[in-house]
C-alpha cells in the first residue's frame, strides 16, 4: 500500500474474493467430476477443467459474480483442487483466483 502514489478512482476498482480450504483426504478427480456437475446442475456454462501437476484448475460462468472474458469466453468462478505436503485444499476465486496455487 505505501507504493500506491495515486488515489485510485471509484470507476477502477476491481474486486477480488477467493476462499482456502482444506479438505478431507479424498481422490481429487472424483471430486473435481462432483463439483463440475454441481456447476452443470445449477445453470453454470462455459466450464473449462485442467488437470495439473497437482490437482485441477477449473472455471465456469454461473451467472452470479462479475464476469470477465477468458478466451472470448465469460466466466465469473474460478477453482481449484490442489494437493500438497500439507493436505488437499479446495481454493475457490470470484472472478478468477489471484494467488499462486
């Protein structure tokens, strides 16, 4: 905060809210499947799934946060199944996830 030199105005806020959980020891593949048809079963469209090294990256459009354009794409939910040392962690970000994970 004390390298912001300039008042930022009012229309270039931007607002970011994400979520870190840990979860149970559960298979992550099976889980990213629940949570994908979760979305599906609510409405949410545009839903993109990677699997990575460690878990899976995940976005949708559900219609109920802002929306940003992925890909020529809109999307407004952003999460992620990850596992470390430490355990398996759900991280969920609206619009998208700002954090390493």
């Amino acid at each position: 905060i004390k390298l912001i030199t300039a008042p930022v105005s009012r229309g270039d806020e931007s607002y970011y809210e994400y979520l870190k959980a840990k979860l149970p020891n559960r298979n992550l593949k099976s889980l990213n499947k629940q949570l994908i048809s979760i979305l599906k079963k609510n409405g949410a469209v545009n839903i993109s799934s990677i699997e990575l090294n460690n878990g899976f990256s995940n976005c949708a459009y559900t219609r109920k946060y802002t929306p940003k354009v992925n890909n020529g794409k809109l999307m407004d939910l952003n999460f992620a199944l990850s596992s470390y040392a430490s355990g398996k962690y759900l991280i969920i970000g609206t619009p998208e996830i700002i954090i390493a994970y």
